[in-house]
C-alpha cells in the first residue's frame, strides 16, 4: 500500500489480496507475504528452484575423464514434521512453471565420457553416458528443506534417464546428475524469497560437515574412486537455489 501501512494477522504470514483494474475489468490475485522472522515456519508449501553447473576434464597415463552435469529443477515441498521454530519440507520434482520465471525449470543433462587407458591387453576401453533435457525422472528426484527462524539447510538428489555405451553394448538405467547438501545459513528476515548461490566443491562419497556436490552418475564417481582425482581438486559445482512460497 503505496505512503502507509496495514496490521497483518497472522503475524507469521498474511494473504494479501491483490486488486488491479482496466478498461476490461477488475482483477484480483492473492499472494502469500512473510511479515515475521519465522514466517517461513507458518508455510504448509514451498517452491524450491535448483540449478547445477559442473563441468570437469582431467588426463592422466591411465584414464581420461570429460564430464558435464546440468539441471534446472522445480520442487514442489510439503511440510512434515516440525513446531513453530523448527520445521521439515521434503518433495519430488515437478515441471510446473512458477510465475516471474521465463519457462520451466524441468531438466536434466549428463554428457561424461571416461577412457580407461590401463585395461590389459593394451587398448582404451570407453564409457560414455548421455542424457538429454527430456530425460528428468520427477518420481524419484528429490529435495529436503531444514528451516528455523533464522536458518535454513537443504539436500537433494536430481535423476535422470540415462544411455550407457561401451564396446559391449548399449544399456539404459537410471543415472544421478547430482547429489548435494547445503549446510546452515541465515536468510533475509524480509524479503519473500530465499535466493543464494555458491561454487561447491565436487567430491564422492559425499562428506559430512560441509556442504558438498557428488556429481552422481558411474562415470563421475569413476573419476574418484579410480583415484584419478580427490576432493578439493576435482573441480566445482556452481549451485544456484531459489525458495518461495507455494499455495
């Protein structure tokens, strides 16, 4: 309300009715506003948008690994257990698309390909694992969202439809384009969203203590467990994550 003020109840969250008028009529729309430090806690629903860069390639004498993970996911998360100050959200991805966002964020891309150059008798022996931006498996890819008054930490784990090639043939599964978690952090107490980002760095199996980005397909783990690199010298993901109330 443009030059005044308005008394909100609940204190925790308020529905604001929203009225636009023109030649063709009254509109009207509701939107959720948090007017409080832990009005995050009296949502029932949140929006939670993911996105992932990780782009990594390394040569050694025994293996040359080239891997590429992207997502752009849309979370739809319903509150579980919790109280007034502490509550959990947990959902499955879905392709809606949120309003203010140019188009739906609903992919998934893996593009590795691992040589192993130590396979006897001498000769390169090739994996390669492709997704496309089609392939986001919504039943099984994941998201839990830890809030209190003034912190917040979530985990995630984004699945795709993948296509495995190597000398004996052809197979298809499902494949992880990543598997991450966010430790603690505070957020604003007044704005609608919550928006952060970060370089996490890339390590298998997952660590706890920090937070941490597994880029979860065969061929991203390969790159650590043939010892080909070790966390913190196998690159970064640039993690992208936005949090907004949902009806």
């Amino acid at each position: 309300m443009p030059g005044g003020s308005v008394v909100v109840s609940p204190t925790n969250t308020t529905v604001y009715s929203l009225i636009a008028s023109n030649a063709q009529g009254v509109l009207s729309n509701n939107t959720t506003v948090i007017v409080n430090p832990c009005g995050w806690l009296g949502l029932t629903n949140i929006y939670a948008v993911l996105f992932i860069n990780y782009n990594f390639s390394i040569s050694t004498v025994s293996y040359n690994f080239n891997i590429s993970h992207t997502a752009a996911v849309t979370f739809y998360l319903q509150r579980g257990a919790g109280t007034a100050t502490d509550a959990n959200f947990f959902g499955l991805a879905t392709g809606v698309q949120l309003p203010g966002f140019a188009s739906a964020a609903d992919s998934g891309q893996i593009q590795d390909r691992e040589d192993d150059k130590a396979t006897a008798p001498p000769h390169v022996f090739t994996t390669t694992e492709t997704g496309g931006p089609g392939s986001l498996r919504h039943d099984v890819s994941s998201m839990s969202l830890h809030l209190t008054c003034t912190t917040y930490d979530f985990s995630y784990n984004i699945l795709i439809n993948n296509t495995e090639v190597t000398e004996f043939g052809t197979t298809t599964s499902i494949d992880g384009v990543g598997t991450g978690a966010i430790i603690p952090r505070p957020f604003s107490l007044t704005n609608n969203r919550i928006v952060d980002s970060d370089y996490i760095t890339a390590t298998y199996p997952p660590v706890g203590g920090g937070d941490y980005f597994v880029p979860s397909s065969d061929v991203g783990e390969d790159l650590f467990t043939t010892g080909t690199a070790t966390s913190p010298n196998a690159g970064r993901a640039l993690v992208n994550w936005i949090f907004l109330p949902a009806p």
